[in-house]
C-alpha cells in the first residue's frame, strides 16, 4: 500500500518569509515517482514538479526547491521569499512503477499576507 | 495544445435528475480517471480506466458510473444525484509513468 502524510493542514506566513511544506510517504516499490501540485483559490491543479526514486538530486526552480530524501522518505517543498501568489492548497502525490494510482496527501493550505 | 478538458464547468442541479460530465484529453493517455474533492478529505479516486474499455472502481465510486468506449474520452455519470454529491469533481489523464494532467473541474451543486 501506499500513502502520501502532509501533516500541516495550514501554514501562514508573512510575505517575503520562507516556507516548507512537508511530505512523508511510504511505498514498498523501488521504483516510484512523487509530485508535487499547486491548486491555487481559483480551483485548477497546476502541475510543479515529478520526480523519480532514482534521481534524489535537490532541484530548484526559481524561488521554488525541493528536497527529496530517501532516507527519510521525505520530498520537502520549499518557497523562498514568499509572495502573496504562493497563497493556495499544495499536494504531494506518489505512484508505483507497478501501478496506475496517483495516492495524494490531503494537501497543506498555504496563506501568504502582505 | 496539450490538455484535459471537461465540460461543464458549473453545474446546479436537483435530486434524482440524471447527468453527465465530460471529459476529453488530446495525449493519447492509457489511463484516465476522476476525482472528487471535498474540504479536509482531500482527493479522492471515483473510477479510473487503464484503456478502453477497461474501468474500475477507485475509493469512492458508490452513486457514479464511467464508461471508456474511446481512447480521449471518460464521462462520469451520476443516474440519480444527491445533495452528497455536491463537491468539486476532477477529470486527469496520464501515462503508467508520466505527469498526471488535470482538467480545469467541475464544480457540482445537487439541491
């Protein structure tokens, strides 16, 4: 089985703060791929980021950077100087190579005031 | 351009009146599925489909029905809404191994 734990339903933070965003995740595969997602107030799910088990490789994306770290199956997100835009529910996902499922977190809704 | 389109955007509706959302995807994905999302219960798998003609169940699929008689195509049926049906539906799309597209959603109201 697999599962995707964020435990901060809610984070608030003050513009130009920097921000984690916690994902946990279990799997018995050794191959998998994690995700993270943006859903933004007006609804969409916005794709951020796919990464693969074999690639443990930090990345960085503009202000965004993730940090994934088999040891402790962890595939952190971070926003450096957060803006007011940043504001939306984010959520980490996982799938097997051995499956089809997309198994998601509840998500962590991030608050960014001014 | 590539992308998961579903239709309608907003629907309120009453009990018991059947309905149908679509959904199309232009990627020549294997698997599509639907999502409902409901406030602190996150996403959750209705059905989903490996390819044509081949559909099961995801975690809540009580009251829905799909059909994949194509390849693009996936609507999600309600035959006779209820009020606990009102959420915010999801259409996605992907590869075994590849980025899970999304439409845009549908948000769903039954009176």
């Amino acid at each position: 089985a697999q599962k995707v734990t964020q435990a901060q339903t809610e984070i608030s933070v003050v513009e130009k703060e920097d921000v984690t965003l916690d994902c946990v995740y279990e799997t018995r595969d050794t191959t998998y791929y994690l995700f993270w997602y943006k859903q933004p107030p007006s609804g969409e799910l916005v794709f951020l980021i796919r990464r693969n088990s074999f690639d443990e490789q930090n990345e960085i994306s503009g202000r965004y950077s993730w940090n994934f770290q088999k040891s402790t199956s962890s595939f952190n997100f971070t926003i450096t100087a957060s803006q007011v835009v940043d504001s939306a529910v984010y959520f980490c996902a996982l799938t097997a190579s051995s499956g089809y499922a997309l198994n998601f977190g509840k998500g962590t809704s991030l608050l960014v005031t001014p | 351009e590539a992308q998961v389109t579903q239709n309608p955007r907003y629907l309120i509706t009453v009990t018991g009146k059947k309905l149908t959302v679509t959904c199309s995807q232009n990627m020549n994905h294997e698997y599509m599925s639907w999502y409902r999302q409901d406030p602190g219960l996150g996403l959750r798998q209705i059905y989903y489909s490996m390819n044509v003609e081949v559909t099961d169940k995801g975690d809540v699929p009580e009251g829905y029905k799909v059909s994949r008689k194509e390849k693009r195509n996936f609507p999600l049926i309600l035959e006779s809404p209820s009020p606990n049906q009102t959420s915010l539906y999801f259409c996605a799309s992907r590869t075994r191994t590849d980025t899970q597209y999304f439409g845009p959603g549908t948000r769903l109201t039954v009176l």
